[in-house]
C-alpha cells in the first residue's frame, strides 16, 4: 500500500515529497533588559533548537509547521548605562514556538542568483508561543508574572495580569545550498514581531514600594524593585524607595527576539528517485 503511494506520487508534477528541516542555532532578546538602549541593541544568544515539516510546496512558495524551543534573557547588570545599572533588574525565559509559515525563494523569482549556487529566500509566519520570565532572588529562581510587578492582579491596580501564551510573526531571510542531492544546508535569521511588551517582566511604571508593600507582599515588592540591592553605606534608606508613576520600562518600544541558526533540510529526492524506477519498471 505505501509503495503504491509513492509510486502514484512520482507520477504527478503536483504531489510533494515531504521536506523536513532540523534547527540548531541560537535565540536572542531584544527589549528593556537589552544592554544598550537602543532598538537594535540585543542580548547574549541561548541555545535553540527546532524542526519544520513542509505540507505543499512548488517552485516560488513553500509552506510548513514547525515547532522551535529556545531561552532569552536580559540583565540590567550588563548594561552600558548606568541609570540602567541602578535600576537592577534582571529576567530569563523558556520560549516555546508553534506556528505555521511561508519561504518564497528570491532565486526562483530572481533566476541570475543560481549561479551562485544559493536558494536565497524570505520566511514569514505566524506563532503561537510560550515564555514565563523568572529572576533569581535569594539564590532560587521565581516566576515573575504570578506576582504582578508592576500592580498587576493586585485590588489597587487596573492592570490584568500578562498572557504566557502569546502570538507573534516571524520575518527572516536565509539561504541554503545543496550538500547532495538529498540533503541542503541552510543559514538563516528570522525576528520575531511580538505583540507584547512583557517577554521580560518590564513594561510600564513602578507601583509606590510603600502601596505595593501593602497591597502584594514582600516578595512582589522586592522583585519590583531591584535597586537595594545595590545599596552601599553612603546611601540612605530612602535613595531606593519608588513612587507609583516613576518610569520602569519603556511601554512603546515592544519586546522582541530573533532566531539565528544553522539547519539542514531533507527533501527525500531519494525515495521519490526510487519511485520514478519502480514505475518505469
């Protein structure tokens, strides 16, 4: 039955041999916690790793699920400013992607690029994805958005807590080139446009330390607000204490990461070659 299957595929110009794609690279976070302030400013890469299968494909467009995981994190500690530096606050997270996507090949629609040997080509998509920012306090690592630090949940605030699951579009460019007829290489490097501004735990205002004390707790508040930890014996008790409205993160400026890798893709040219004989026989 299967081989019946693939012969009947080889011998339509409209059936599709699937194309899988194994990801190895890394992630990297763009945001409040980057170490400039600066749009383009991103922070050290983490490890990630992901797979896509291809559901149709022709020559321009190729279409495919694909699911990624990978960690971003950001530290006012490696900050260039010093404001930043005072301010102290620090995030990581997992990130897990599932999503849907498009590659249109440029060389396909830009035929002079083949003699270069490169498919150079643009991705964008669609994903649904996962992050839970924790900092390390006291030598254990908390979760960051059960606690509402800025005043979220909290009967003081208007503020709803932040969804962990979340939608964002990718958007990247990349190229690959054929290591056997089988087998391709590729490298590419695709943003992730978010719809959030809470990837880190930092968005908005600071809540007053003295309402957020009483309104969330101890835990909430120190959290909050990162910059006693700092303190030296020059400083006096109040240098560290914040008011509500005092400015924590920058709301405008959204939140991003981006994905950088190396991946090899299996296009099963073999098995559909093999049809192509079995047929002919």
């Amino acid at each position: 039955m299967i081989l019946s299957i693939v012969v009947f595929c080889a011998s339509r110009s409209d059936c599709q041999v699937p194309k899988v794609k194994v990801y190895a690279g890394s992630m990297h976070y763009m945001g409040d916690l980057s170490p400039f302030d600066h749009p383009l400013s991103f922070s050290k890469g983490h490890f990630a790793t992901g797979v896509s299968y291809t559901l149709v494909s022709n020559e321009i467009a190729s279409y495919f699920v694909r699911f990624m995981h990978g960690k971003v994190s950001g530290s006012d500690a490696l900050s260039g400013s010093s404001v930043r530096q005072k301010r102290n606050l620090s995030f990581e997270s997992n990130i897990d992607e599932f999503g849907v996507g498009v590659e249109i090949s440029l060389t396909s629609l830009m035929p002079a690029i083949k003699k270069y040997g490169l498919d150079v080509y643009l991705t964008v998509g669609t994903n649904l994805f996962h992050f839970n920012p924790k900092a390390y306090y006291q030598g254990s690592l908390i979760e960051l958005q059960p606690l509402g630090t800025e005043g979220q949940g909290s009967s003081s605030s208007y503020k709803a807590p932040y969804k962990r699951w979340q939608i964002n579009f990718p958007m990247g460019v990349g190229a690959s080139f054929n290591l056997s007829p089988s087998v391709s290489m590729a490298i590419e490097i695709a943003p992730r446009i978010l719809m959030t501004d809470y990837l880190d735990d930092v968005s908005t205002e600071y809540v007053g330390t003295t309402e957020q004390l009483q309104a969330q707790g101890v835990l909430t508040t120190s959290l909050a607000n990162r910059m006693g930890e700092l303190a030296t014996a020059a400083n006096e008790p109040d240098d560290f204490v914040v008011f509500t409205g005092q400015t924590r993160g920058n709301v405008s400026d959204k939140d991003r990461y981006f994905f950088s890798s190396i991946h090899f893709i299996s296009h099963f040219s073999a098995v559909k070659d093999l049809a192509k004989k079995i047929k002919r026989n």
